[in-house]
C-alpha cells in the first residue's frame, strides 16, 4: 500500500458513528491487513515506522465518548494515522495524547483488534504503545524488539530468567577425573527457547540482535535482520491457527511475510511464504506529493511461487 501525501482518511467507528478525519502530512509504504486500507507494518518518507502486533487478552482500548468522537478512531487506523502525521518517536509521544483509541470492531474478525505497536525513528529510538485497562501506556524500547502478548513490561521481566545466555561458548570442565567439553559451538546459548510463543520469540530476538555481528552499512545491517528474521518463520502445523482445520491449499506457511526498514537510507524491504526472494521499496524514489491522493495497491506477489535460477553445466 503506497499512501501519497494529501489523501484523505476518515475513521469509521462502527456502532460509535463516524471519527476523526485527517490528511496525509508524509507518504507512506506498507504493508496493509485484510485487503483493507489499512497499514499494520509500515515506513514513512521521514523514516518512521510503525509495526502493530497481536496483544489478546490484555488489551483494553479507552471508551468511547461522543464529545471526543472527532479525536476518535479504531485500533487499525492507528498506524495510518501515526505515519501520516509524525516525523519521530516525539511527535508519536505528543500526538497520542491528542487522540482517542476506542474499541472498533472489525467485520471482518467480530471483534476490536487487540494490538500493540512499536514506534522507531530514524535516530533508532524506539517506543512500545499498548491500551491497558482503558488507558494508554507507553514504553520507551531501547532493545528494539517487541512480540505478541503479553504486555511488553511482562516480556522485559521474562528476560530475567536468561540473563545467563551468552555468545560466548561456556569453558570446559573437569568432573572426577573426566574432562567435559562443550558439544560444538553455540554453548552459551544453553537454555534459549526454540518454540514459537511470543514470550520465546522475544527472548531469541533480544538474543540475535544484540549478538549480531556487527555491520557498517544500512545494506549489511538488512541482510543481517532478514538472516535473524528467517529464523523466526511460524510453520504450518506449528501455529495456533493449523488446528482450525486445516489451512487454505495458498498457504505455505503460517508467517505470511517478512519486512525490513531500512530507517536512514528510506528503503522497505520484504520477502513472503511464497516467494523468499527479498524485494526493496526505495522511497526516496517515490514522488509522493505528484501522485494523486488516496491509496495505491500492489500485490506482495506478482506470482506465488519461488523465484529460482536454474544453473546449467557449462553456462
């Protein structure tokens, strides 16, 4: 979803009438949810960028008040709004206080999204938005991870029990005579959990990241995000979804894509299921204030199959 600068939005609350409006300050590319006009993992032209995530069970968006209905909008209008209209993680701070979050619910689900989102600028500073009990909670994200549920500060607390995780491989040791060396590389990750939970999810990803090689250019840094993303794929089988019956004969696997921000160089990078061939959005290429207002969409796939070289002896 490419999303000039000038289009118009307008936040439909469902049983609560008609919300707030506004234009788009910043142009925008992401990537949208339920073939709807609405980004849940996307950049803007200034380098910020916004992920929502899953947050069954915890969240609790504030009520609806008529007086506020023209400061009010549902949870999947929020990272259209929040990358139309800001430039950095301050602004974000700033201009959620201004605005109403409120149970909308989605036809297609029967039920308000319960989202959480991560905000990141070009600087690298991070913020973590979630509704608890009515309430809007940020938190600053210096780790730059988030997951699924639970809250974020339950997760921080989580990485307590695996404070003894390293990259560095644990000595041997001498036992009754016997010496013990440890089996191969990657001993001092002993104990990181491997199962697809979003509590595990985060404590690997805080794990990865923070352990990764180091890089000197926004290229290397994206390579090295996807090759720590790709371990994260959910699947089929593994998810909660796969006991539904089974999934549509398209699916591949339960992780429907994998995207990349490159905040500096403005660059949006994705591969998906179907095709693991990474594929780049350069926004400094898009002349977002000449196209005409209102949102452009492309398919993630022009084909859902792999891209594959076929290499011949001799060529």
């Amino acid at each position: 979803m490419v999303v000039p600068r000038g289009t118009e939005f307008e936040a439909k609350l469902g049983e609560f009438g008609a919300g707030m409006t506004w234009a788009a300050k910043h142009g925008v590319v992401g990537v949208d949810a339920l073939e709807k006009p609405k980004i849940v993992d996307g950049m803007n032209e200034q380098g910020l960028a916004v992920g929502a995530f899953y947050l069954p069970g915890f969240t609790e968006y504030q009520a609806f008040e008529t007086a506020s209905a023209d400061k009010s909008l549902g949870p999947l209008d929020l990272a259209n709004y929040l990358l139309t209209s800001f430039a950095t993680v301050d602004e974000v701070r700033a201009g959620l206080e201004d605005i109403r979050v409120v149970p909308v619910v989605e036809p297609a689900l029967d039920f308000p999204p319960p989202l959480h989102f991560i905000v990141t600028d070009s600087s690298g500073e991070a913020i973590v938005v979630e509704y608890i009990d009515g309430e809007l909670v940020t938190f600053d994200n210096p780790l730059g991870v988030v997951t699924n549920a639970p809250t974020f500060d339950w997760h921080l607390i989580n990485l307590r029990n695996f404070i003894n995780l390293s990259p560095t491989a644990l000595p041997s040791i001498t036992v009754d005579k016997l010496d013990f060396a440890p089996l191969g590389a990657g001993s001092g990750m002993i104990g990181l959990p491997g199962d697809f939970t979003p509590p595990s999810r985060f404590v690997r990803a805080v794990a990865f990241s923070k352990t990764a090689r180091p890089t000197a250019t926004g290229g290397e840094t994206i390579y090295e995000l996807f090759r720590i993303l790709d371990s994260f794929n959910v699947p089929l089988g593994a998810s909660e979804s796969s006991a539904q019956g089974g999934a549509s004969p398209d699916m591949r696997s339960s992780t429907l894509w994998t995207s990349a921000a490159d905040t500096r160089n403005l660059v949006y990078y994705y591969h998906t299921q179907h095709n693991r061939r990474v594929r780049a959005v350069e926004l400094g290429d898009v002349d977002f204030g000449s196209l005409s207002p209102g949102a452009l969409f492309f398919p993630l796939d022009k084909k859902k199959e792999q891209d594959v070289e076929v290499l011949k002896a001799g060529n």
